[in-house]
C-alpha cells in the first residue's frame, strides 16, 4: 500500500495493483463457484474495489512516508475511522459493497476534494 501511496502522491492516477487485482478476480470466481448470480458477483467486485480505492485515497492524506505507518498516529486513527464505517456498511451485506465514498461524503468528508487537491498539486509541480 505505502508504494500506492508514493505513486498517488507522485501524481500517477492509473495503478495497477497486481495482486489486489488478482485477488478481486479470484473472489468474484468464488462467489460465483457459491451460486451468486455473474451479474451480483460482479456488482460485489466492483462495489469492494471501488470502497478499497476510497480508502486509499482518504488514507494517501496522513500516510507520510518518514514515518512507519505503526507509528504515524493520524494514518492509525484514520484507518480506524474507515473500517468503523466499513464495518457498519457490511452489516448490510452485499447491497454495502460500493458504499463507502457516499457515506464519507454525508459525514463531511468527500474523497472528490482529495482528489482535486492533487491534481492542484500536480499541476502547480508541472
């Protein structure tokens, strides 16, 4: 994760994260080998890539790369703060996955400014 963050905060927008995306596939082959309908499991896949790409991008705004995430306690408060409201979507089941930016949002905390904020950044670098 520490080398998405380095990479989201060097400006790269289009990560290929080959083992998480591997992982996702092989997920989704589960759910379909457990009877889940393609077009669900689908939905799951995409719901839970689309969460784990909020969080990293919520996470990327206290990740500092001079300090060891394990002793960096903002990154560790945050990331309590995430899976809290993962935790609480998931009581939701499948209809939860996919859910996170929105609830970040109604809580006042809308990934769409990180996301600018970067590419302010990228741009006045530029």
């Amino acid at each position: 994760r520490t080398h998405v963050y380095e990479l989201y905060g060097a400006g790269c927008r289009d990560i290929i994260r080959e083992t998480f995306d591997s992982s996702v596939r092989t997920g989704k082959s589960a759910l379909i080998a457990l009877g889940f309908d393609k077009a669900k499991a689908e939905n799951i896949a995409k719901g839970y890539t689309e969460d784990d790409q909020t969080a990293m991008i919520m996470m990327s705004t206290v990740y500092d790369p001079d300090i060891p995430s394990q002793n960096n306690p903002v990154y560790i408060e945050k990331a309590k703060e995430i899976v809290a409201i993962q935790d609480e979507l998931l009581k939701q089941g499948p209809h939860g996955f996919g859910q996170l930016r929105q609830k970040l949002i109604e809580l006042g905390d809308d990934p769409s400014e990180v996301i600018r904020r970067y590419q302010q950044q990228s741009e006045n670098k530029s």
